[in-house]
C-alpha cells in the first residue's frame, strides 16, 4: 500500500551496516504480450488515468521508488530513479547474469507460474555469462548442478509433478 510505504513506523525488515540485497523484476510494459499473467491494476481513484503527451514521448519505463533510513534516523529518506530504455538496453553485469540464472532455476524447480518459457538451457547460459571470477568454485559448482539436474530429467518423464521440463 502506499500509505504504508511512506509511514515511518511500519517495519519493512532491516539491512545492517555491510549488507545489501539484490532484487529482480520482470518488468512487462502496459500492452506488451506477455506468456505471464500479469495481474491488473485497478483504476485510480481521484485521478483520470489518461496518459499524457509528456509519458508517451519519454523513453523512462518504470520509477524506482525506495526508502531509508540513516543507522541512528527515526525518519526515512526517499529515492527516486527512473529507468529507461536506454538503461535497459545495455549489458548486464556477470553478477546480475548469475543471480537471474540462480533465480530462474528455483523457479523452474518450483514450476512457477512466472517461469513463462524459461528451460534448462537458458538458466546454463545466463550462468556461463555470470561465472566470471569463480576463485571458490561456487558458480561452477552451480553450472555443474544444472547439468546434473538436465541429465536427471531426461530419466524421469515429461508431465510428472515436479519435473521443471514442462
């Protein structure tokens, strides 16, 4: 809700001094075709919904909006950046390609109904694009996980409950 992403009081969970937490989103814009199904959102309630001249001329997709506060604050700070076609154009880092690929295969091990036409396949690719510097194994570890997962499924037939295949 709104009201309570601007409310002070309300707890939204707490990153310590060092930490940080990456989020991904799937953005599907207004009128694109998408395999998801995408929830709708209602009308606005005081407001005409009309898009403007202004909103259909600019290349921005979507507005960041975060919330924080400084380690001794009792009132939050707003953030706000856009993000335009221009930015999501380019490259993405081999760290994002890793977590997107990590994010992807729990959800096709969980058969989300937002995996869309994600496979196997795709997860290794953007895994490979990621491994960049691996000096503890781990995102090797993972490739090798997904090729180990590949080969268990073409054991078990297609359609039975829990096979990411489908």
């Amino acid at each position: 809700e709104d009201e309570e992403f601007a409310d002070d009081s309300t707890d939204a969970g707490e990153l310590g001094a060092g930490h940080s937490v990456t989020a991904l989103y799937d953005v599907i814009p207004r009128g694109v075709e998408s395999e998801v199904d995408v929830p709708t959102v209602g009308d606005l309630k005081y407001q005409e919904t009309q898009p403007s001249d202004a909103a259909e001329a600019s290349d921005e997709l979507l507005t960041l909006k975060l919330r924080y506060k400084e380690p001794d604050g009792d009132e939050s700070q707003l953030i706000e950046r856009p993000l335009t076609q221009e930015a999501a154009n380019r490259e993405v880092s081999p760290d994002f390609s890793f977590a997107a690929a990590v994010a992807g295969y729990g959800m096709l091990l969980r058969d989300s109904e937002y995996k869309g036409s994600l496979t196997l396949d795709a997860v290794r690719r953007l895994a490979e694009q990621g491994r960049g510097e691996d000096p503890s194994g781990t995102r090797a570890g993972f490739i090798s996980l997904v090729e180990d997962t590949r080969g268990v499924l073409a054991v078990s037939p297609p359609g039975k409950e829990g096979n990411p295949s489908q």
